[in-house]
C-alpha cells in the first residue's frame, strides 16, 4: 500500500469517526480498525493522536485558506478603494467553502460538524493550531467585517459572529437532514449552494440588526 494511500485512509477514517463520536470517545484503535491498518502507521505517519486532530483538520483547511485568499484579492480588486459589502464578504468566504474540493459527497457536512466539535469540546491543542496556521486568512475576514459593520460596538460584533458562526455550523453540518426534510415535506430537491446562497443574506441580515440588548421585565 502506496504511503499516501496510507494517509488518506487514516485521515478518512479518523474524519468520520470523529464526526460521529467526538474526539475524546474516539480510539486510536477505532481508527485504525476503519482504516484497515495497524496502530505502528498512525504513530509513524502522525505520531499522535493530536497531531491526527490537526491533520484532519489541515487537509480540509490548507486548500481552503489559499481559495479564500485569492477570493478576497479578487474582490478587494473589484471594489477597488471601497470596503467590500457584508454580503460580498460573506458569500467570498461561503463559496469558497462549498466549492472545495471534498473526497466524498458529505466532506462539507462532516467538516462542519468537526468545527463545531472545536468549540464545544476541550481541545486547547487544536484552537491554538488553528490560531497558528490560519490566522492570516481569517484574521483578514474578521478585518472585513469589522470595516463592513462600524456601526456595531466591539461586544455586539463578537457575539454576532459568534451566532453566525452557530447558525452557519448547524445549517451547514445538517445539510443532508434539512434536504431530505424539504424534499419530504414540499416536495423540492434543492443543493448545498442554493442552501448557502439562502444562508448568506440570512446571516449579512442577522450581522446589521439594530443595536440594543432587551431584557425581560421582571415583576
């Protein structure tokens, strides 16, 4: 066996268990059970199970930092010496995402689901990777957006993205559930890209609500 057929089995592998159970409930020895080899080539290839985290991660992430670069370059050139819009910044970064390249039908899907897994469960080691390896790409985004939105103070900015990232992981990771659901009940087959051109304006719409926070009166 070819050692990048290796590492494409192991990295598959290791994907869709993780989507599925969560990085702790995942065992190497599960691992290496899916992807038909022996626990000496995860160490050999990897070295750890972090450093697995990080590739699954990288493999998806790597390509799609390069596309979403040029992608910005494009449409910074297109606006010229003008911001581009929040719905410009936002459809750059989603369909960028769901034009990548994937090994199988659902890797958008089982990607989302493993960001989404980043933040909800503790792993320090992968969060700063990220923050290491990705920095520029989406610390340029969270330029843009910042220039897109000035009217919105420092705290309602954080909290907004991180709705839309919520919004966005939950929709995106359940693509497959919502397609089917729609198709039963209306009888539409729709795609990822009609999903994410719906989402966009969606989220540009959730970023430039009005400011205020209300909270219930209290008797």
């Amino acid at each position: 066996m070819a050692q990048s057929d290796t590492v494409d089995r192991i990295l598959d592998a290791a994907e869709e268990l993780f989507a599925e159970r969560g990085f702790s409930e995942t065992s190497l020895r599960m691992i290496t059970s899916k992807a038909n080899v022996n626990l000496a080539a995860v160490n050999y290839h990897f070295g750890s199970k972090n450093a697995l985290i990080q590739a699954v991660f990288g493999r998806f992430l790597t390509p799609f930092s390069a596309t979403l670069e040029k992608a910005f370059d494009e449409l910074e050139r297109k606006c010229d010496e003008r911001p581009p819009t929040l719905h410009q910044t936002l459809w750059a970064l989603t369909e960028s995402a769901v034009r990548m390249p994937h090994r199988n039908e659902n890797g958008i899907s089982i990607f989302m689901r493993l960001l989404g897994l980043a933040y909800t469960q503790s792993q320090g080691h992968l969060r700063k990777f990220l923050e290491q390896e990705y920095s520029e790409p989406f610390g340029r985004f969270m330029r843009l957006l910042k220039e897109a939105t000035p009217q919105l103070s420092a705290v309602d900015r954080y909290w907004r993205i991180q709705f839309m990232l919520g919004a966005t992981a939950f929709t995106m990771s359940s693509s497959d559930a919502l397609r089917e659901i729609l198709e039963n009940k209306l009888g539409i087959d729709t795609t990822v890209q009609e999903i994410a051109a719906r989402l966009v304006p969606f989220l540009a719409a959730g970023l430039q609500a009005g400011d205020g926070v209300v909270f219930p009166q209290t008797a």
